[in-house]
C-alpha cells in the first residue's frame, strides 16, 4: 500500500522530539488494538523515552502471557504528554476513561484501519482497506526503513493483530500482502502455532462454562436470518470471568448456515454494548453509525444507554428493513 510519506516522516520526526509518550487502544481492548499498540510500544522502548500505555478495560486471558501488565497505566492521574499515539480507534469516546489524553498534549496521531475513523487527530493514517492495524502498522515500520528494528517480540504482537482481526486470515480483508506480511514475521522467529494455540485453544473451564451459557441462549429472526446471543452481567458473575474473556460468541452466530447478521450484546451496569457481524452484503457498520458507533461492513459496533431486552428490540427493528416481516 501506499503511504504518505510526509506523514510517516513527521510522526518519527515528533516521536523523536518527544521526551513523555502516550500509546493508546479502544476500551475493551481486542487482538489487534493490543497487538499494534504494544507492537509500537516495543519499537519505541530502547529510545529510554518515558512511555505510558493506556487501555480501558482489563487483558483478556488469552492475551496476558504475552503482555506484561504492570506496564499499563491504571488510571488516567491527569499527566501531560508531547505526543499520543492512538492505534485501532475511530473516535475520541473509544478511547473510554483515557479520551481527557487527548487534549492533555501537545501533538496527537492516530493510526487505525476503521472506515468510520473521524480523524480526530493532528495526523491521521487511517486505511480502511487493510487487513488490521497491525498490518498497517508493519507497512509504516517499513516505510519508515526501520524494518531492521522489527524484533522477535515485535512480529509477534503484529502477528497477533493480524491473526486475530483476520479471523485466521479468513475475513474478505486478508489480501495477498496480508500474507506476505505475514511470512516476513515469520522470518524473525515467531512460533505461530504456538501463538494460535494461546489465543484459539486455551479456554479455562470457566470461560467454557460462560461461553455456552451465551450461545445456549441464541435467539434467531426473519428465518434465521438474524441471530442474537446475550452475556449477562448474572452469566459473567456466575463464572467469574471478564466479559472480554467471553470472545467469538458474535463469530459462533455467524457459522450457523441461515445466517446473514449476527449480534452479541454485552451487558454492563448502566448499558449495553453492541457487536454486529455481517456475513453477505449487509453493511453493519450503517446501523452502527446511527447510534455514535463505527466499525466495517462486515463488523462494527456501537454502545447504548439501554437494557439488554431493549436494545435486542431496538436490533430487530433495525435489520427488519433488510430482511422484512
């Protein structure tokens, strides 16, 4: 893909000038936020800059053997940087308890791959026809000729980005360069069936437990053409997880054969956040936009200040209009 090369080259230039760095990701981080921010994390650490990275929400299971956690920020203490980069968000609200970042800096630069990005950022490199932000990250990293600082461990997070928001480079997305992307991390050393095995194949029982609670509970619509699933707060209580532990439920739905949109909603205290996937032409992203949120024709979501059973209805009427009575 083509770059802005003037871009790429102020992004380092500012990097390089700054002494107090922020890296951030969306809330409820997923494989690629946490992939491409700590990616970018490992480039930038032997600068002996300081360096603060943010995440609303807790490490899924499957990701922590790879993250060392007592890295993150906590809380947000108010502190003022030189520069915030954002990787895999397309809005300031995403950025949840940490969005006061923003103008908490002198320079701000995002990098994301979301067709609904809003480019709110003093520099913006948003794709919208790649594969991930991990890969889009990996294309800035060459383009900037620092391929030779890609170490072991940073082809390992661009990896799990790619891996993960490909759906085991399965999804539309997933172009040939993809895949050459893919191989040149290879060549650094990564073990990715090991990786697959950590993110794919580890499930604790309790998790398991969650996880059919949920798609025992699948309600399908408009000759199940629509199929919607639940985590509760009372499942995630009950089995002691974390509802980012609570993965590929909206995936699950979506392999059942009638299926053309498939919907999770996830259950907080004073909320409802919505997950859409599309397995045919229906754009998804649409419906999130309507309600403040973003995402691509085939996986987009959006949050809600309703019920569960609200929000299911608000669903329903919504795809009534694509697949009628």
């Amino acid at each position: 893909m083509k770059l802005n090369q003037n871009d790429v080259k102020e992004i380092f230039e500012i990097i390089d000038k700054s002494n107090d760095i922020c890296i951030a990701g969306h809330k409820g981080p997923d494989g690629d936020c946490i992939g491409s921010v700590m990616a970018l994390y490992e480039l930038l650490k032997p600068t002996k800059k300081k360096i603060t990275v943010c995440f609303d929400g807790s490490i899924p299971y499957n990701y922590k053997s790879f993250v060392d956690e007592d890295i993150l920020a906590k809380e947000y203490d108010g502190s003022k940087y030189d520069v915030v980069i954002v990787l895999d968000c397309s809005d300031v609200e995403r950025l949840g308890k940490y969005k006061d970042i923003l103008i908490n800096t002198k320079k701000t630069i995002c990098i994301d791959h979301h067709k609904t990005n809003m480019k709110f950022a003093d520099i913006n490199i948003i794709n919208a026809d790649i594969s991930s932000t991990g890969e889009l990250l990996y294309n800035i990293i060459l383009s900037a000729g620092k391929d030779k600082d890609i170490t072991k461990k940073i082809a390992e997070f661009i990896y799990i980005a790619i891996l993960t928001d490909t759906g085991k480079f399965s999804y539309s997305s997933t172009s040939s360069n993809t895949h050459k992307v893919a191989s040149n991390l290879m060549e650094k050393g990564i073990n990715v069936s090991e990786i697959d095995n950590i993110i794919f194949n580890s499930k604790p029982s309790n998790v398991v437990k969650a996880y059919i609670d949920c798609i025992s509970g699948i309600n399908l619509f408009f000759e199940s053409k629509l199929g919607i699933a639940s985590i509760t707060q009372k499942t995630i209580i009950e089995n002691s997880v974390e509802m980012g532990d609570v993965a590929g439920v909206v995936e699950f739905i979506r392999e059942i054969k009638e299926v053309e949109v498939s919907c999770v909603l996830k259950e907080h205290k004073n909320s409802t956040k919505v997950s859409l996937r599309s397995k045919n032409n229906i754009d998804v992203s649409e419906v999130s936009l309507k309600y403040s949120g973003g995402g691509h024709a085939k996986a987009a979501g959006f949050e809600i200040s309703k019920d569960v059973e609200t929000t299911k209805e608000i669903i329903i009427n919504e795809f009534r209009k694509y697949f009628g009575e």
